[in-house]
C-alpha cells in the first residue's frame, strides 16, 4: 500500500505570519530546530517560505555589479526585515493524500529539505514534512515492509521473500525473463526499499536481441 504525507508528516506546523520579524523568523527556526519556516496569511494559508538562505543574504555584501532579476530580489530580500519581505514565494506544498514518493521528488527537483502541508479543502496549514520524515519509509519494520513486497508479486508463486536492512531478495521461478524483470522494477517502487537482489529463475528468455544478418 502506498505511502503518503500523512502516514510520516509532522504534526506541528512551523509558520509564522507575514509581518513576524527577522528576529521572531530566527527564533522559531531555533525553538523548532529548523531551516525554514511556512509564512502564512491571516487565514493560516501559507504564501511563502524563509529559509536560512534568504536570511543569510543579510551578511552578504551585494554593492558589486549585477543587475539580472535574481539578483535584484536578493537585493530586495538583503534589505527586508518582515517575512513577506524575506521569503520566497509562493509557496511549495503538499496535501496529507500525496504520496510520499512524489513529495520526495518534489523535494529534490525544487531543492528544498521541507513542505508545507495544507488542508485540501481549507488551504491551510496542517503540518510541515521534513526530509527527515519522508526518510523514516526506509526503517520499516521488516514485516510491514514484506507484506508490502509480497502484495507485488505475481501469482501463481510461490517466491521467497528476505530482507536486510531495507534490501529485499527475492527467490522463485517464472516461465520468462521479462517477468523476472518486470517483478523486480514492482518490489523496488514498494516504499522503503533501498534495493532489490533478484535471484527468481526464468524458464526462457524473451529478451534476447537477435543481431541483423549482414
């Protein structure tokens, strides 16, 4: 069964509102022991994000020469002392039902280690997802993630099934190789496997490329 936010989010949402100052942005960032927080609107709906980075630019010296749009935004947010002056916006978020292999890709392409979660039907804020929380996938207890893993597996069997420390081997036979391999690409996509030894036997391999005769 698939993952979602809901299943490893935090419960506590770190926000703070557009007006809070720097320094109430730098104390909740040490209260809570992270590196951004939501910023929200009156309604709890987040609009933006501060991070460490877009406080940083405050002890970065910008008088040199650069004039491109980035570049003018960093400006802007160096002379800023609200969160709606220093935060990125909009914000990037996620819902309780998303599962948690998309939030983990999310994370990665937009180079972020945190998410809002909203409410789908109010918008605001419910929790926040740290990398932290969408890596806890990977220590499973070994039975959970096993019946996960059988869940995938063909039928008829039978296949057996070992798993140490999130790696799954997988022992059986199947009449052809595309199966042996098409099983495979099912048990790595089960959330918490770090990786898949396959040693399921084939009866004939219907993937063997024959070479053009010359």
């Amino acid at each position: 069964m698939p993952i979602e936010v809901k299943d490893v989010m935090g419960r506590v949402a770190i926000a703070v509102p557009a007006d809070a100052s720097f320094a109430d942005i730098v104390a909740a960032m040490k209260r809570f022991a992270v590196g951004a927080v939501t910023v929200i609107d009156a309604d709890r709906r987040p609009i933006g994000v501060v991070s460490e980075d877009d406080l940083l630019l405050k002890e970065i010296d910008h008088s040199g020469p650069g004039f491109g749009p980035r570049r003018r935004r960093d400006r802007e947010k160096a002379a800023g002392v609200t969160a709606a002056q220093l935060m990125t916006a909009p914000a990037i978020t996620v819902t309780p039902g998303t599962g948690v292999r998309e939030a983990a890709r999310l994370m990665h392409d937009r180079r972020v280690k945190q998410l809002p979660v909203i409410d789908v039907v109010t918008g605001r804020i419910a929790g926040t997802l740290h990398q932290r929380d969408v890596l806890r996938v990977f220590t499973r207890p070994a039975a959970d993630l096993e019946a996960d893993v059988r869940a995938v597996l063909p039928e008829p069997g039978p296949f057996t099934v070992e798993i140490e420390a999130g790696v799954v081997k997988v022992g059986g036979r199947v009449r052809w190789r595309s199966q042996a391999v098409a099983l495979t690409e099912a048990v790595r996509a089960v959330e918490g496997v770090v990786d898949v030894v396959c040693e399921v036997a084939c009866d004939s391999d219907d993937l063997i490329v024959v070479p053009p005769l010359l």
